[in-house]
C-alpha cells in the first residue's frame, strides 16, 4: 500500500493540468482541505508558485531540465487518506476530480483568486538598461563580429573550438541587446505569464496535457527498488523525462484515458464561461466544516475545507457538476 501511495498520488496530482483537487464529496475522505486543493489547481495552472513580483533573474522553471526548477512550477500537495481512495473506483473519482476543476476555474472565486496572484506578481522594478548611444554600439560590434566569423570559417587552419567560442560570444552580445530593445522585459513577462483574461493559459495547459500524455509509455518497466526504496526506469531515457511526464505515468493509462475524453470535450467549447458563479461554501461548526450547497443561496466570502456533508447534498454538488462539466 505504501509502495502505491508513492506512486499513484504524483499522477493524481498532474490530473487535468497538474491540479490536484477532487469534487468536494472527496476531499473529506483524501483528507485534504479546500484552500490547499485550489491554491495547487492555481499554481500550477500559472506555472508558478511564487507570489512574488516577476523579476528579471527568474529561471523559466517549465522548461527546465533539472528537477529542483521543475518543481517550482509543478508541485504535488499531500492528501493522508489517498490510500482509501485509490483502492475504489480511480477513473470515477478522475471524473469527479476533472469536473470539479473545471467548475473551480469557471467560478467567480478563480477569478478573484487569480486576480490576486497576478497584482502579488506584478513587477516592481525593472533591470538596468544602457542609454541608446551603448545599444546602438552593441548592434554594430555584433554585425562586425559576424563578418569576422564569416571570414575565420573560409579560412584553413582556425581551429573549430575558436569558431564556436567566437559564436558563443557573438550569441551572448544578441541575448543581451535583445533584453535592451524592451524597455521594460519584467513588465513584458509578467504580461505574458499573468495575462488579464485566463482563458489563454487555461487552454495552453489543456493542449500542453494532451500532447505530453501522448508521449508516455505506460509499459514502462521499473528497476527493482533500491536500499532507499526508490525505483528507475529501466529504459535511462525515460529517467531523463520531466517531472510532470513521470506523473502521468504514474497515475496510469485508466487515469489518463479518462482525463484525456474529458479535456479534449472541454476543448469542443469555450475554455471559460462568461457567467461567473461563487463556488458551494462551507461553514464552521466547532473542529468541523460542512458544506452547504443552496442553489438560490448566495455563497459566503469566507470558504474553509470540506469535511462531511449530509448525502443529500453531495447529490447536490454532483448535479452541479454534471451541469457544469457536461461529462
């Protein structure tokens, strides 16, 4: 159980764009509260878990090779009751994970939510800029090394790790006018990664799953676990894979078959709804929250985890996200 635990919780969490989140009948039994489940579903869908305003020396963590950036865009929350859950129906509960996302981004909650993390990122500052007499003198050196490359590749006798120093050089000189030319590149960034409408990002995370889900190799096999426990592919190129193509693997073709029908439906259709509504809330009731889902009640500012709920009202919120899912 141990073993499965390990393995099935990073591929959960990588469900439907690497959120982890279950409809709100699960999350009482994963153990896992709400506001933890929706700030993973964000931070993940922005490719960020930094509330911090966007700076210039930040590392592109989704594209990186090396697993500690990785995980700064990539994260998987810890659910203490996952052992129950895996053990039943695990495409059923995928289902009711892939509607309740979807429901939590087309809510007026995710919106507030996502409005907050982009003014936290907005930058601050912007990186030093030399005045236009330097970068008009950058552009000429870079043309005149260009033509002196030209010359050293006709000529015999240069050796080729000169050339490609050379290139390197002539390469690191274009880098850097080309964060001269924007005026303000943090500005630009944090544009790119935290646009006003979400919609846009939502989709690229939806395309960018199925494209990457394609690609695994479910019959995969594992090396036996070592003195620590921890397994390897036995194919090494497999091992060199990203953190979030690991996930899927791991969560297993029942899983990912059953999130892949559901995101290429969503696709079929607007990314976001024009309507927005607040999300079922929760109210406290000593150590205890219970959900209360009141279609024409209107919903409390103040959401804390689902903990138990009368079966009349999962049937409820079941509904909603039939309703809202369409799958």
């Amino acid at each position: 159980m141990k073993k499965t635990f390990r393995l099935l919780l990073p591929g959960a969490a990588l469900l439907l764009l690497t959120a982890f989140c279950f409809a709100e009948d699960i999350l009482a039994r994963l153990g896992l509260e709400e506001r933890t489940a929706r700030y993973f579903v964000l931070s993940n869908l922005a490719g960020s878990f930094s509330e911090s305003p966007t700076g210039e020396s930040e590392q592109d963590e989704e594209n990186s090779n090396d697993p500690y950036y990785q995980t700064l865009s990539f994260r998987i929350p810890y659910a203490r009751l996952l052992p129950s859950v895996i053990t039943g129906d695990k495409a059923g509960a995928a289902r009711e994970l892939c509607a309740y996302v979807k429901m939590y981004v087309n809510s007026a909650d995710f919106m507030e939510d996502y409005t907050k993390r982009r003014e936290a990122a907005k930058p601050t500052s912007e990186p030093w800029r030399p005045d236009a007499e330097m970068i008009e003198g950058q552009r000429k050196s870079v043309k005149e090394m260009e033509k002196q490359l030209a010359d050293m590749k006709k000529q015999k006798g240069i050796s080729p790790s000169v050339i490609s120093s050379f290139e390197k050089s002539i390469q690191e000189q274009k880098a850097s006018l080309a964060q001269w030319e924007d005026p303000t590149p943090n500005k630009t960034r944090w544009e790119k990664k935290y646009p006003a409408d979400p919609s846009g990002i939502i989709k690229k995370r939806l395309e960018e799953y199925l494209a990457l889900s394609a690609t695994v190799d479910f019959s995969a096999q594992l090396t036996p676990a070592d003195k620590y426990g921890k397994k390897k592919f036995m194919n090494p190129e497999y091992e060199k894979k990203s953190n979030k193509w690991k996930a899927c693997y791991r969560a297993g073709k029942e899983v990912n078959d059953v999130v892949t029908a559901f995101v290429r439906e969503w696709l079929k259709g607007p990314v976001l709804t024009a309507q927005k509504e607040k999300m079922p809330a929760t109210e406290t009731a000593g150590n205890k929250t219970r959900e209360t889902v009141k279609d024409k009640q209107p919903a409390l500012e103040n959401n804390t985890d689902s903990i138990a709920k009368p079966v009349k009202e999962k049937k409820n919120l079941l509904n909603k996200l039939k309703k809202v899912s369409g799958f």
